[in-house]
C-alpha cells in the first residue's frame, strides 16, 4: 500500500530549507562534546518513550486497540519529542528470503494463530483505515513516522532483537553477537537496510546498534571466548561504519554491556583488552556517537547512591570537567520504567531519576508506552503493567503518575 503522503513533509522540508528557514525536524544532528545538537547547532535533548514492534508479530504494539494518530497524539500530549521504534532483525531477514515484505494479516495470523490472528487484524484495519489487505510491516513503520512527523516527534530505532521475541533474557538466543539467532551478518545487514529504509521519513534522527547486549548464559563456549569489551569493540565499530555508510545523517548510539546497564570504558577509555581502547578521533563519524544506558534499579532506597551508580557506570561522559573522561559524549537513558500505579513513583528510584536526568540536561526514554502487547512470551493480549497506557490504549494507566512524575520530567528536560 502506497504511502504517499509521506512525500509531502519532505518537500515541504526542502522548500524552507531552501528558503533559509530553520524547519522541523532541523537535522541532521550531530555530537559535539557532551550534547547533541541540531542543524542549526542548538541543544537537543530527548524526551521520549519505548514503541515495542519487536515482538512476534514483528508489528508496533497496540493498533488494534487505537489509531496511530490517536496514540502520536497521547505521546505528543505529555511534552515529548521522541519515540524509541523498535525492531526484529527477523523482519529484515524475512525480506531477504522471500523477496518482499510480509503482509500485515500474514504477521498476526503467524504469531497468534488463525482465528486470534485474523480478530486482531480485523480490528487493526477498523482503528486504522488506512490500512489493507495489501499493507505490510514496514509500511505500518512507515505510517507510524509519518504520523510522528506531522505531529513533530523523531523517531528513534532501536534494533531490540534477532528473533522476534519478548525481550530479555541470557538464554533467549538473542543475547551476544554469534548467539544462537544473533548472526552477525544478518544483523549488520538489518541495520544498514533499517538505516536506508528509514532514511526516507526525514524524521529519523538516530539508530542504535543492539538493545542490552548480555552474557549468553547457556553458551559456556561464547561466554568465555567473546563476551568481553574485545569483541563488543569489534562489532560495534564494523556495524557503526555500516550504518554511517548507508545513512551519513543518523546518530548512532553504543550500548554497554550486562544488559546495558554500564559502559563505563568507553567514557574513561580504559583498556578493552589486546591493547586496544575506545577513542572517539578514531572514528570519522564520531560527531555521530551518543552512547546510552538503561536502568530498572526500582529497589534502590537512596537517591545519592543511585546518582552515583549511573555515574561510574557511564553517564561521567557528559562531565568534561572530570580528568578521568577521556571521551566526552552525549548520554541517553533510553530505558528506564516502573509500574504504572497511583504510588510507585513517589518511590526513591522514580523521583530520583525525575530530578537527576534533567539536572544533567540528559536525554530518556521510559518504558513503555504500551498497555498490552499482541502477545508476550506466550500469553496473548499480555497486560503491561508499567505501560504509559491502560490495557487497551485509551487513557492514563496511572493520571497520578503521570501528572506528578512524568509531565514534569518532560518540562524539566526540555525547559
């Protein structure tokens, strides 16, 4: 199904371009020092939440429920300026094989079964009109940029998974480069059709390299001989070099290690093993480099103590002032999440991260805008109980939480 509308934001775009005017989305960005800035050279600091599409159906979360435009507007209603979209390599994969994409009604019959597939499918095309019997999975992304793009959000992708399946675990598969469903070639392949791919919406500002790279727990072999900061270097330098070669324009965020939750020689440039270290000179793009963690540390009882976690962990790149940084860069918390009721935010890990990531001017992503999920590790029409959203995406989960934690956090970053 043709999308031609999309067109029209990018001529528009040109026209003042053209004209000498700064226009939305004011790309490409770039790095320097410890922000990302836009094309104009301000500040730009993201504010955003998680868009699962990475699951089983291979399909954004929450369309049978609602229209794309309907949740933009939700997410557009809070202050924010960004979503995280993420993805399946096995989408990518399934295009290679079978020469063209798969369709929308296949997707959910596939993963949910006949008769479940075709209800949810069914309801699908009712919140969303715009769709068919023809329409496929990369045009419901598209469709979904588009809709960012009118309503002036960015869009951020992030390859969450190999194999398209609920996310994470160390025995899932998907945990390390060479892991059971983690081929190496197929993913940096993914990435660079992802990066062309998304080229075209004049909205996609930034990609990630991999969502929470982790110990393959039931791989003693690939435990022992490759996880280490070693062979993540190797990878993510090949896979940097590829995306910036098939989209120049694209921020690219580096992900650590243990689910990502620190990256710590990388700031400090410490050694990674056989003499080798991270220097951000050495890359030709390294104006494009952001680095990012995530944090679920919701039992964490002091504020303090947390703050000074996340710094040694990673976030010491945004300090320039620190002697012991050696690669000064800009750093997203692009997960981060707690469940959705009327009291958990007023806890020491919401309340502390409110105050901490705006106070560094850092960018964020909570997870998870979704109410339910098509289907989670089995179970279908899963409820999400930390999701922005009640179970089916027509209101607040929690208006307390979001109202006294999440709105003013937005004001904060983005103030």
């Amino acid at each position: 199904m043709p999308f031609s509308h999309l067109l029209s934001p990018l001529v528009v775009l040109l026209v003042l371009t053209g004209s000498g005017l700064c226009a939305w989305p004011n790309g490409p960005f770039s790095t320097s020092g410890r922000w990302i800035l836009d094309g104009s050279g301000g500040n730009v600091t993201y504010a955003g939440a998680n868009w699962p599409g990475a699951a089983d159906t291979m399909i954004p979360e929450g369309l049978q429920y609602a229209s794309i435009e309907n949740i933009v507007t939700k997410i557009k209603s809070l202050g924010m300026n960004v979503i995280r979209l993420t993805y399946a390599i096995e989408m990518i994969d399934d295009i290679y094989e079978s020469g063209s994409d798969t369709l929308l009604k296949t997707s959910f019959v596939n993963a949910l079964g006949e008769s479940s597939g075709t209800t949810v499918y069914n309801a699908v095309l009712q919140q969303n009109p715009q769709f068919d019997n023809g329409t496929t999975r990369l045009e419901v992304f598209d469709a979904i940029a588009a809709e960012c793009y009118k309503q002036q959000v960015w869009v951020h992708l992030d390859n969450h998974v190999s194999k398209a399946q609920w996310c994470c675990s160390e025995t899932d598969g998907n945990a390390w480069f060479g892991d059971t469903y983690f081929n190496i070639s197929n993913w940096q392949r993914g990435l660079q059709y992802m990066a062309t791919h998304g080229g075209s919406w004049g909205n996609l500002m930034s990609m990630s390299l991999r969502n929470e790279p982790r110990s393959p727990s039931d791989n003693s072999t690939l435990v022992s001989e490759s996880y280490n900061w070693g062979d993540w270097y190797t990878n993510v330098v090949t896979a940097s070099g590829l995306i910036n070669q098939a989209n120049p324009d694209v921020l690219i965020f580096f992900s650590g290690l243990s689910y990502d939750t620190y990256i710590t020689p990388i700031p400090t440039g410490a050694s990674l093993g056989d003499n080798r270290t991270f220097n951000k000179s050495s890359f030709t793009y390294e104006d494009k480099i952001v680095l990012e963690l995530h944090n679920y540390a919701t039992s964490a009882t002091s504020c303090s103590d947390l703050e000074s976690t996340l710094y040694t962990d990673g976030f010491s790149s945004l300090n320039s002032s620190d002697p012991s940084v050696v690669n000064v860069l800009p750093m997203v918390m692009t997960e981060w999440g707690y469940s959705q009721d009327n009291t958990t935010y007023q806890g020491v890990y919401a309340s502390c991260l409110q105050n901490y990531l705006p106070s560094l001017h850092a960018g964020w992503m909570i997870w998870v805008i979704a109410g339910s999920y098509y289907i989670r590790s089995g179970t279908q029409d899963f409820d999400e109980t930390w999701g922005l959203l009640n179970h089916d995406w027509s209101g607040w989960r929690s208006s307390a939480a979001i109202e006294n934690n999440i709105v003013p956090m937005v004001q904060a970053t983005l103030g």
